[in-house]
C-alpha cells in the first residue's frame, strides 16, 4: 500500500462550544474516488475548508503527501495541487466565463500555455459556447460548470467537490458523471453529494459523516443499504 | 464591430487629451492654464482612486494622504537640493514607500473592508493635524520650514532637468500636468491588460475565490495599492508646482472630494473619475463666482456639491459613464429606421450577441472587463465574503 495522498488524524474544528468536526482521521489513496454523505450539519463542508485553509483546525492534523498542510494559507495549500469546488458555487460574477477559467489556468501557466489550457477545461466540461457570456447572468448548473472547469483547468493532483450536481440539469448530470469518471483516471478526488442516484453512478467507496464524525466507511453497495447511514438520514438517532 | 468600440473609445481619449494638451496653451490665458494644471493633477489624484477602488476594490478613504505627502516631499527636497529633478523622483517614491509600508500591515494582518477605510481615513488625519502645528525653527528641515497651516508658500517650481534656476513656464507646467494625465491613464489601462491587472479584478470580485486558485492576494492588493500611492504622490507633486504645499492637501475635504469624483464619475472605469473630477472642480470654481452675483450671495459650494453627491448615490448609482452608456443605448434602440441584423418579430433573438453588445457599449471605457459595481449607500464595495 503506498503513501496517501491526503491524510487526517483526529482533525478537530470547533467553533464557540461547538464541535463541528470531531476527532476525524481520514486517508484517502492516490487516484482514489471517495464519497462524503452525511445529513446536513454532519461536518462535510467545514471539513473540506479545514483542507483547504479556509478554517484553520482546532486540534488535529492534516497530511498532503506526507506534509503537514494544516493552518497554512488557502493560496499556500492550492499551490501544493488541491483545488475545490465550494458547495455555493465561489466564481467571479463580473466577469466572463472564459476570464473566470483563464485565472485558474494562469496561476501555474504563462502566456500562451494559459490560453491552450483554458480552451482544454472549457472543452472538457463542455461551457465553450457560453465563453463569452457574463458568469453573473448563468443559470446555477452553468455556474457550478464554470467553477467546475476552473477546478480542472490547473490540473490539481487532489480535487475536491462540494455537491457537484446541485441545481444542474439531467444533460449537466451526465457531462459531471463522464467527467468525474475521466478525471479519476488521473486525479484523487472527493466527492460531497446528497444525490444518492448521482452516488450510485461514480462512486466506489463512501465515507459518511455524522455529527461531526466518521460514521463508517466502506463499498457503496454496503454503505446504502447500511441500517445506521438509513436511520442517521431518516434523522433517527444511530444505533 | 465590437472589438471596434474599446479602440475608438481608446483614441477619443487620447485626441481630446492631445487637444488639451496642445490646444490649450496656444490660446488660453495665464489663469486659465494655471486653473487647468490644478484640474489636471486632481485628474490623476482621481486615477488613483479609481485604480484600487474601482478596479481592486480597496476603499482608500486616505488618498489625500499620499497626495499631501507627494506635495510636501517635493517642496522639502526641491528646497533643499537646489535642482528639482531629484525632489520630483523622491515625490513618487516616498508616498509609494510609505503605501508599502501601510499596505503590508493592512493586507498582512487581514483588516476588512470596513477597517481599512477607517485606518486609512485615521492615518490621513494624522497627517494633517501633524503637518498642521509644524509652524516655528525646530521643525525645519534642513532650510525648508514645514510652515504649520501656512504651508510651504515657497514651494519651488521645476526647473528643466540638469539646469537649475531654469523654471518652467505655467505653460510648460501645464502641458507636463497633461501629458502626465494622458500617460497615467493610459499606463493604468496597460496595467489592467496583464495578468497582474487580471488577478486583481478578480481580487475585487472574490477574494476568497483567487486565494483557492494558488494566488497570494495580500501581494497583489499590496502592489496596486503602491501604485496607487506612487500616482497620488505624483498627482500632489504636480499640484505642489500649480499652487504651493499646504496642510489641506491632507484634508478630510479631499479625501472626500477624490472619491466624491470615482462615485460620479463611475465606479469601475477609469475614464469616469476624470471626467467627474474636471466636472466638479469647474462647478466648484463657478460656485465659488456665483456669491458675487446679487441675490445668490447664499449660494454655498459645499452644500450644492453634498446635495449633487446624494442625487448621484440615490439616482444615478453607478455613474455618469454608465448613464451615458445608458443614453447610447435607448437611442439606438429607438433609432426610427431598421438596424442591421435586426432579428425579426416571433424569432428567437440570439441572447448571446444582444448581451454582447450591450456589454460593449457599457465597456467603451472601461476595458478590460465590463463591471460596475454599485456603490452601496454607505459607499462600501460590495462584499466579497
């Protein structure tokens, strides 16, 4: 078994008295498709800030390849090859949608390079004829599509994605399934999504969160029909 | 067609600035120019403000404090060296050293929004209460006399480099002030083009955003906050050499003033800011003549200019660039005879190139990128949180 690519050991973040993620120890391999469910308020989110450097932990430890990334800037950690997708999708209104993916393409290639690969993640996640639209006048599935092609265009090692599918229509659906697909023959990357249809399609192994917690983890074909993840969603207190 | 539209707004600029510039100084008198060079190193205080304000989102409610500390180290040196060819360099440096040396503690230690208008705003003030009681020998520096509130009446005018002894004629300080103007503007738009400028228009539009994709945002909003402090020192040099250095020039009146000028001029264009800026020093000037007329002697400038400021914010929000933009646009669309590639009744139009083009009538001025934020009726940015 080789070296994880992201490792989490009792990741604690709290806020006043409380605990928003509790004690978390996570390990995700190289080029591994992980799930996140969990109900709403199990942690999911606060957790991938805390990987990001939008929080800085309470307690806890957070491992990209071996080094410790916890506490450090957000510019710091997206240099070292991470790059999320935020659950709202975070893109530059006022500006167009090709502007919006240059940026992203830009921090890590100059001049022309930046151009060819902006072309390539706009392509790929299928926004070329709407290039030139304003990204504060798209629809909330475009938006998350831009945001999308901006995660993809640096090309990070570790991609993030905070609910993916969330106001897309079932053509976005099929394109972000494809494209989850295409991109984890290269990437790691994890997954927040509430659409257990949209879990069935791409995912392998899921890890739910409840309460802040690890409740278990394991092959989606268990996990979904697992007695505590049904009750912990039905909001039924876990056995 | 719409690649067309950035260009010629680009050229009109640039032939009314060359008019200005060559124009003025054949024909106009003596009090005219000296009044033009005043409006034109307002012109590019105004930049300056337009540059970190309406393109990286920083409200400086301090500007005036770069601009009085560009005025005042100009005269100091110039008085001192004898030649003011060096003063002047030191005059853009020193502001530009003393914005670093601020920036680094406001970008480094996170201060929001909010905070750093009130920082900026306080650091100003200081400025001018400290300037404001430099009266008497001990506050001499080296032969130059800081002045108190009398300021600095002997503030030496430019000589022609290497020559000194040699002033420049108010015409010669003009057509420097213009040309200045020109480059200034221009260099800002050439900035805005880089990548540099790039990053720092989506700085503006979200902070939290340009940090996830691997930027340092303190390093950017640092640079074009020097910037922005090396063009008002600039500006305050030019105005040193139209009028003389005086404790004002750190006034809360002029901090305001500057950005009274963005916020009718437009929020978000560089253009905007100096054509509201010459507006309202020509207003404020005629204003000021109107209390000689019989039956006007009420006629107080500060208020006339506080009440067009509230019409502006309440009606007019986002500028007179973008009501302009406005104007263009309903007459074209009311243009009594059939447009080109007019798309017929009962057809869907094409979104796209509608949008497109109403974009570009609004981005005439305004290039790189088409936004205007709104200012908020308390004048903040909006919230990139």
């Amino acid at each position: 078994m080789t070296a994880p690519i992201l490792q989490t050991r009792g990741l604690t973040m709290r806020f006043g008295g409380v605990i928003a993620v509790n004690g978390v120890d996570f390990s995700l391999q190289e080029a591994e498709l992980r799930c996140l469910i969990g109900p709403n308020g199990a942690g999911k989110s606060t957790f991938f800030k805390c990987l990001t450097g939008q929080l800085r932990p309470s307690h806890g430890d957070v491992l990209f390849r071996g080094h410790s990334i916890a506490g450090s800037q957000s510019h710091a950690i997206a240099r070292h090859g991470v790059g999320i997708k935020t659950q709202v999708p975070s893109v530059f209104d006022g500006l167009s949608v090709r502007e919006n993916v240059w940026l992203a393409a830009a921090r890590v290639n100059p001049g022309r390079l930046a151009d060819t690969m902006t072309d390539a993640a706009l392509q790929r996640v299928g926004i070329g004829a709407i290039a030139g639209r304003m990204v504060g006048q798209l629809a909330h599935g475009q938006r998350q599509l831009v945001e999308l092609a901006m995660v993809v265009a640096p090309e990070p090692d570790l991609i993030l994605l905070d609910e993916p599918a969330a106001g897309m229509t079932d053509d976005e659906v099929d394109r972000l399934v494809d494209l989850i697909k295409e991109l984890n023959k290269r990437h790691a990357l994890v997954v927040v999504e509430h659409d257990m249809q949209f879990i069935r399609r791409v995912a392998r192994t899921v890890t739910v969160f409840h309460q802040g917690a690890i409740l278990v983890e394991g092959d989606v074909a268990d996990i979904l029909v697992d007695a505590r993840v049904r009750d912990v969603y039905l909001g039924r207190q876990a056995a | 067609m719409s690649r067309l539209l950035p260009v010629l707004g680009n050229i009109a600029v640039l032939v009314a600035g060359l008019a200005a510039l060559f124009g003025l100084p054949a024909f106009a008198e003596t009090y005219v120019i000296i009044n033009a060079t005043i409006f034109a190193s307002f012109a590019i205080l105004a930049l300056s403000l337009a540059l970190i304000w309406g393109y990286a989102g920083i409200l400086c409610f301090g500007q005036a404090a770069f601009f009085g500390l560009g005025g005042y180290t100009y005269a100091v040196a110039a008085i001192n060296f004898g030649d003011t060819t060096g003063a002047a360099a030191l005059a853009v440096a020193l502001p530009a050293l003393f914005a670093a040396l601020l920036g680094y503690f406001m970008f480094w230690g996170r201060i929001s929004d909010v905070y750093l208008g009130v920082i900026t705003l306080t650091v100003s003030l200081i400025l001018y209460r400290f300037v404001n009681q430099t009266a008497g020998e001990q506050w001499n520096i080296g032969e130059a006399p800081l002045g108190g509130f009398n300021g600095i009446p002997s503030t030496p005018i430019l000589n022609w480099p290497g020559r000194p002894g040699e002033q420049l004629a108010p015409e010669n300080i003009f057509s420097l002030a213009a040309g200045l103007l020109i480059l200034v503007y221009f260099g800002c738009k050439a900035l805005l083009a880089t990548r540099f400028g790039r990053v720092v228009v989506a700085i503006r539009e979200n902070e939290a955003r340009v940090a996830l994709l691997g930027y340092d945002t303190r390093r950017y909003k640092l640079a074009i906050f020097v910037v922005g402090g090396a063009v008002a020192g600039l500006s305050g040099l030019m105005f040193a050499n139209s009028v003389f250095v005086s404790p004002t020039m750190f006034s809360l009146p002029v901090s305001g003033q500057i950005i009274i000028w963005v916020i009718i001029g437009g929020l978000g264009t560089l253009i905007g800011p100096v054509i509201g800026c010459i507006l309202m020093q020509v207003l404020t000037n005629w204003l000021g003549t109107l209390n000689q007329v019989p039956g006007f002697g009420w006629v107080d400038p500060n208020l006339v200019l506080g009440v067009i400021l509230m019409v502006f914010v309440l009606l007019v929000p986002k500028g007179l660039m973008a009501l302009a933009a406005d104007a263009v646009r309903w007459v074209v669309r009311n243009l009594p005879f059939p447009r080109r590639g007019k798309v017929p009744e009962g057809r869907k139009g094409d979104v796209r190139s509608a949008s497109a083009t109403g974009s570009h009538l609004e981005s005439v001025h305004t290039s790189p990128f088409r936004r205007f934020a709104p200012p908020s009726p308390s004048g903040g940015r909006k919230s990139s949180a």
